[in-house]
C-alpha cells in the first residue's frame, strides 16, 4: 500500500473516486510536477526552448494545483474537480507533446515526457470515473 493510500484511508474519505484510483493520480501528479520542473529548469540551461519551458512550468502548476484539490476529498464540488482534472490532463498532453521531440537529445525531456502521459492517462481515467 502506498503512503497516499494509507492518508487517504486514514481521514475516512468517502469511496468516490475510488480510493486507490485517487492515490494512483496523486502520485502521478506529484511526479509529474517534479519531472516537468526539473526539465524546465534544464531547459533554461540549455536555452532557446522558450515554448517547451512555458509548457513544462504550465504542466507543474496544473498538476500542483489538481493535487491540492483532488487531496481535499470527495465533498469538493464534483463540476469543479472534473474541470481541474480536464484541465491538467491537457497540460501534460501539451507539455508531453512539447518534449517529446526533444527525448532522444535530452534524458530530461524523455522522462518528463513519459512522466507527463502517465499522468494524462491516470487523469483520463479518473476523470471518465466521475462522470459515472
């Protein structure tokens, strides 16, 4: 059992999302976040990767902003938390597609890539899970 399962198991959240499931986005959230800051900053360093920086500072902020809400529990306004979830699903698409180019030149770009659809796909999921 992952830590994030054991805290959300631990303040008695109801089952909707899935707790789980819930643990899986949080997770990837957060790694998504450390992996797109990361490959901004080494961006920065490279230089001349203007579009792809935005991008990755965009994704890390969405993610950081989709895990304080989803962390609050099932009582936040479904509507709100479907459009956060969206929202942050299309930042990492973007931010994956922004990097993915650049993979095989920079290892920062191949992990964040992969980090950033991880979490697109985990967001997707969860997403469809509460429109049932």
């Amino acid at each position: 059992m992952t830590e994030t399962l054991q805290v959300i198991d631990s303040a008695g959240a109801g089952p909707v999302p899935a707790h789980a499931e819930l643990a899986t986005v949080l997770d990837a959230l957060r790694e998504c976040e450390q992996a797109a800051n990361a490959c901004a900053m080494a961006m920065v360093e490279v230089g001349g990767m203007v579009t792809e920086v935005r991008r990755d500072l965009d994704c890390a902020d969405m993610c950081d902003a989709t895990e304080h809400v989803l962390s609050r529990g099932p009582a936040t306004d479904l509507n709100i938390v479907g459009s956060v979830v969206h929202a942050c699903a299309l930042a990492c698409q973007a931010s994956a597609a922004a990097c993915g180019p650049h993979a095989a030149q920079y290892e920062h770009c191949r992990l964040h890539s992969e980090s950033a659809k991880r979490c697109a796909e985990a967001l997707q999921r969860l997403e469809k899970s509460l429109r049932s």
